[in-house]
C-alpha cells in the first residue's frame, strides 16, 4: 500500500513509521502542525512542538522516507480548540484528544492522503484493526496499559477501513527497545501527556481568557447553602474537588466535589462523592466502526475514561441518541465525554455523553 505515516516525533509513531517501512509498504512521513502555541513553548510535555517536528524529520531521515509538514493549524482551530472552548462555555467536559482523532487524524488527514493517492493511515496508536465477517473490526490493543481504542472509537467504517495501527500487538516496553535497537534517537523519549495548546496545564486560564470572568455561588447540592464565590462556571467540572476556595467548612471535614454545573444560572454545586454516581447514561452523534446498533437492546462493556474500567451495561438506540443503563453506577461522568461501547475487545460504538441519571435522584 501507499500509506500516510503520521508522525509526532515521539518513540510510538517513529516505530510504526518503521515498521510500515518493513512491510514493503511505500510510505511516507508527515508531521502534523497544528498549535502554534505548542510550537512556540518551551518545556511543555504535549505534542507538536518544533523539537518534536525536527525528532520526526530526523526518524524519516535514519528510514529513508520522503517527509512532510502539514499545517492544518486553522483547521485545528476551528475543529478542537474553538469546540474545546464552546464546549466549556456551556458547561460540558470535553476530551480535545478524542475530538482531534475524530476531526484531524482520521478526517483532515486521512481526506487529504485519499486525494493524493494513498491507501491508508498509519500511526502509532495501541488498538488492533481485525477482519471480521462485516469487514474491519476495532479492537483493543495487546498491551491493557496503554490501549488506546477508547480514543479511537470515534472512527466510522469508512475511516477505519483506511487506518493501520502497527504497534497494537506489542507492549509499550517492546516498541521502546525497538526504537534503540533501530538506532531512533526518540528511543527513550518521554510520552506526551498536556494538552497540546495548553502547555502550562492551566485549562481554567485558558478558558477564563476566551471566555471572560463571570461571577458566582458556589452552593451545597442538599441544603441550597452559599458556601463561596467563582469566578466562573466554566472553569469547573464535574467531579472536580481541587480549586473549589469553599468558605464554609463541611461537618466532619467531608470532602466535596462538584456534581452540578449550571452555566446559566452560574450556580456551580458541591456535595458529597455519592451524588455523582450515575446508572444510566444518554449519548447524542453516534459513531458506529462497523454495523450500527439497533433499537433491540443488548449488552455491552461501556468505559466513560481513557484508562478507565469497562462498566456492564445495556445499550439501545432511541432515534439519534445513544441509551445505555449501567448494571453498576459510575462516578463522576460529565456531559461532553465520551462513552465507548465494548463487545470483548470490539468496539461497537461511541457517543458523546449528553445526559445522565443520578442515582441519588
């Protein structure tokens, strides 16, 4: 095949690029540059900055394949971080990671690859793409620990029948010893952790500057009580314990958390970790890797975090919406993440949380 290398600069994508190359496979290297504030950043631990392009253009060299850069910053604008912001604006927790596979890697990229006459893909993602009977299945990566299909579960059919995942059959320790056996510098390069247009890690300045300050309570979820000030809603999430500068003290010294946030209002409400425990859950943009779920309900494996445990469910499809009840409660689930749906290790299915059910109610 002739295939789209994407390369980050870091030691996963270097070793898919070379694994591509071992293949037989005609490939060739791009780099994305997508933030330019990541670019210009000193010290941050995110993706896209010029070291990692010149990482990247020095691993395409040691292989012997063309490489590109491809400067889809406007569109990276408009698709993640101005989404990133709204999504904010209205309350809601998004995942700018999953938003960028979804709108960048595996659509920006993949539609630009198509036209130049590629065949496929590549990157160094840890998920597996297996044959199936209805055609190319999603699947969970060999190594739990760094499986990534959860955020790759935004991919249709068409997008997946186009990706190749090289390293989903080896453990991360395999590719780093890979990588210094070949001789790539990236060998023992730290993985990319920050947001890659929020390089300090501050999410709430970053919003409270696009967004503006706008004040007001904090109040307990049981009684109504004031307990403090903000200086905006958006700057919290549900779940969220730190930064809350409560005044009044909880009886007994109770931890509080945020279970509610009213953008309207600008109420953002605390209380105990039991209020946020949810048993169903109602997603909205169904994406569907292979055949679309119905209206018959069935059971599933739903994960609501990138590592985090798969939960028994029951799902269902109510016109455009996504309905899956929970057999255990959840904590801690926001509107705007993510909700991917497991048959074993098959995705079957993700949605973006738009509603959920205390179980407290």
């Amino acid at each position: 095949m002739r295939v789209i290398a994407a390369m980050s600069g870091g030691v996963d994508s270097s070793v898919a690029a070379a694994r591509l190359v071992d293949a037989g496979h005609e490939v060739v290297g791009v780099h994305l540059a997508l933030s330019r504030t990541a670019a210009t950043a000193g010290g941050s631990r995110g993706c896209c900055t010029l070291d990692d392009a010149r990482d990247a253009r020095r691993v395409s060299d040691l292989l012997g394949i063309p490489f590109y850069v491809w400067d889809l910053s406007e569109r990276f604008r408009e698709d993640v971080i101005d989404d990133f912001v709204e999504e904010y604006r209205r309350g809601r927790t998004p995942n700018p990671c999953l938003r960028c596979n979804e709108r960048i890697k595996f659509a920006a990229v993949l539609e630009r690859a198509l036209a130049l006459g590629f065949d496929a893909v590549g990157t160094g993602h840890y998920a597996r793409v297996i044959a199936g009977v209805d055609g190319p299945e999603l699947h969970r990566a060999v190594d739990a620990a760094k499986d990534q299909s959860y955020v790759l579960g935004v991919l249709n059919e068409v997008q997946l029948a186009h990706s190749v995942f090289p390293l989903g059959d080896s453990l991360k320790s395999e590719v780093r010893d890979e990588a210094e056996t070949r001789g790539l510098l990236v060998a023992r390069k730290p993985d990319s952790h920050d947001i890659c247009f929020i390089p300090d890690g501050d999410t709430a300045a970053f919003v409270r500057a696009r967004v503006g300050a706008d004040p007001g309570d904090l109040v307990d979820a049981t009684t109504g009580q004031v307990l403090g000030r903000h200086e905006g809603a958006h700057a919290f999430t549900i779940g969220q314990r730190r930064g809350l500068n409560l005044k009044v003290a909880a009886a007994g010294g109770a931890p509080r958390y945020v279970v509610d946030v009213d953008v309207a209002s600008g109420t953002v409400s605390v209380g105990a970790p039991e209020l946020l425990d949810v048993d169903l859950v109602e997603g909205t943009r169904p994406v569907w890797p292979g055949r679309p779920l119905g209206s018959d309900p069935i059971a599933v494996l739903a994960q609501v975090r990138a590592h985090g445990a798969p939960h028994p469910g029951i799902a269902r499809v109510e016109g455009d919406r996504l309905v899956v009840e929970l057999l255990e409660p959840v904590r801690g689930l926001a509107p705007g993440q993510a909700i991917v749906l497991y048959d074993g290790t098959r995705v079957v299915g993700s949605a973006t949380v738009d509603a959920t059910r205390r179980v407290s109610a």
